[in-house]
C-alpha cells in the first residue's frame, strides 16, 4: 500500500511536469508568424507564401485596409480574431492588430498537378483531402504520396489545416516535391476531375473492398477527415466508395494510415 501510494505520487509528479512543459512550449511564440504591419507588408511584397491573414476584430484603419486587400488578391485567406488571440499568438508582442501566418510552401494549382502528370507521360495520380484536422496526418499523407509516385494533393480553403510548419516537417521534406492545390469549392473540383475522365473514389468503411476495385488508370483518391470521414455531398460525387477490410475488433485506421494502403495499392495497378 505503502509502496502504490509513493508510485502514485510520484506519477503525478511527473504528469505535472509533463503539463508544464506543454504550457511552456505553447506559450512560446511561433516561427511561422509575420507580426505587425510593416513585417507583413515586407513579406508580401518580398513573395513570401501565405496561409492566411489574422486580423483584429474591427481593425479597420488605412494602414491594415492596403494589408487586407493585397491578401485577397494573392488568395491569402483574411480571418478577424479577437485582440486576445493575437496577443496569445505572438507572444504579448506590439503586433498592430495584424499576424501573418506564413505558409511551409507556395501553393500549386490544381492545373499544375495535372501538367506534372502529363509532363511525366503518366495517368493523373492525385489525392484529395476532404476537411483534415490534424497537421501530423496532412504532412504524413504527402510524405506518402511523394514516396508512391501521386502527382499531387489537393486540401479545401475552409475547414482543413493547411500547410503550417508542423506539415511541413512531418513530410520530412516531400512538400518540397509534392505540389499541393487549395481550392474554394471541393465539390467542384471533383466534377471538373471526372469531366477529364479521372476516375474518383472515396475511403469508406461501407465501400466496396480496395482489392475488388478498379484502381487503374486515371485516379483521385478522397480522405476524409479524422472524425466523420468523407462528407456527405463529397462521397455523392465520387464514382465510388472504397473499403479496407478490418480483421482486429477496431473497425478504423487513422487517416494518415488508411492513406498509405491505397496509395500504394493504387501505385501497384499503375
């Protein structure tokens, strides 16, 4: 008893260290922030990719409005915060009601995906990634992508992580080879793909099983997001479902995982 009790203390010590230390670590201020309106507008100017533009809710003097405008037009998506989340940000740093939160690299297009195919003399390879939360499964799926030969990955502008730091290093450098194209509307991405007779498939646990499928030729791949899998207006847009079959009494796999089987099983029918 004695000795359970002293083990159990002595957990607690180390779980509130281990919170300290995350504490610490989120209080330091990021590497990927542009803070304050001269340092942004340098950036901009200098070309320097964007995810998006933080602003301050109401901030709307002449100095920020030239900031605002230059964004939209080079695609940066603009958000208004609360001061408070700003403050949080940078560090409690003078950041004039303006951060801008740098990208780990310059988006692509989507027609730039598709001329690397054609470049390449190979049927379109692609990946599309509907509504990603986690940053760790969005940089492992280009990873794998890169490692089996897709010809790029495609993320949507709202609801989705984007290509932040933390993506970047867990694609332990294949964002550097793999292009990956934000777009607006998904739904309507993946009309223009089957109108170029690129064959469609979504992962779903009730889809037809991966090996009875038609993996060949032309192919985009749709991952759904952590938590509800591929939307509903999405999967009805598809050409068809697909399934990996489950034998153990966990009935899913992370995305990144279920990612990597169909690349790959995609890669070995090309």
């Amino acid at each position: 008893m004695k000795n359970g009790n002293g083990a159990e203390k002595r957990e607690k010590r180390s779980f509130s260290s281990e919170n300290e230390h995350k504490a610490e670590n989120d209080a330091r201020p990021r590497d990927d922030l542009i803070v304050g309106r001269n340092a942004v507008k340098e950036a901009l100017k200098a070309g320097r990719p964007a995810d998006s533009l933080l602003v301050q809710r109401g901030e709307r003097t002449g100095a920020v409005l030239p900031i605002i405008a230059e964004c939209r037009e080079k695609g940066v998506i603009v958000k208004e915060v609360d001061r408070k989340k700003l403050d949080f940000m940078c560090g409690h740093a003078n950041h004039q009601g303006v951060i801008l939160i740098a990208a780990a690299h310059k988006y692509a297009t989507v027609d730039d995906i598709l001329r690397r195919a054609e470049e390449k003399g190979e049927p379109p390879f692609l990946v599309i990634c509907d509504s990603l939360e986690d940053p760790h499964n969005l940089g492992a799926i280009i990873r794998t992508a890169e490692c089996c030969g897709a010809h790029g990955v495609i993320i949507p502008e709202r609801r989705s992580v984007s290509l932040s730091g933390i993506v970047g290093k867990t694609s332990a450098g294949a964002l550097e080879y793999v292009p990956v194209a934000r777009v607006t509307n998904l739904n309507a991405v993946i009309k223009e793909l089957k109108a170029k007779n690129i064959w469609v498939i979504a992962a779903d646990m009730d889809g037809t099983p991966y090996r009875q499928a038609d993996l060949s030729g032309a192919v985009a791949l749709v991952i759904g997001s952590e938590g509800n899998g591929v939307s509903r207006l999405v999967k009805e847009n598809c050409d068809m479902t697909v399934s990996i079959p489950m034998r153990g009494r966990i009935n899913s796999l992370n995305a990144s995982v279920a990612a990597a089987v169909l690349m790959f099983e995609t890669a070995s029918r090309r």
